[in-house]
C-alpha cells in the first residue's frame, strides 16, 4: 500500500494554519513549503523501516489458506 503523501501534507497543513488565527500569504506559503518538507521527511522514515519475518505462518499440505501467527520484527 503506498503513501498518500498528497493527504497528508494536506492534514499537516490544516493543522499549521488552524493555529494562526488569520494568516498572512507569506505564512500561508511557509506553512505549505514545511508541510511539504515534514511530508516528505515523514515518508521517508517509513520507507526505511525493515521487517524481519521470523516464524509462525504455516502452509498446509497440497494447498490452502495458511494459518499461524505472524512473527516478526520493525527496526
């Protein structure tokens, strides 16, 4: 499933200017620029993660759902 980096700079956005009771054009534009760069910098985190499977799913002989618990670790 990829990112929607599109709503969430939309939604850091929101949350900048709901806090500026009447902004200027110029911090309109500022929170858009950091909104972007927090997005981006947010995105890029997420995609550096590493799942490690470890154990637990288990395929049944001559096919069918598999079942178990999934085992693994986020680093």
């Amino acid at each position: 499933m990829a990112l929607n980096i599109t709503t969430l700079t939309s939604a850091l956005q929101a949350a900048f200017l709901a806090n500026l009771s009447e902004p200027t054009a110029e911090q309109t534009t500022q929170v858009q620029v950091m909104s972007n760069s927090i997005a981006s910098a947010i995105l890029t985190f997420v995609e550096s993660a590493t799942i490690t499977y470890s154990a637990g799913l288990i395929a049944p002989p001559g096919g069918g759902p598999v079942t178990g618990v999934f085992g693994s670790t986020i680093s």
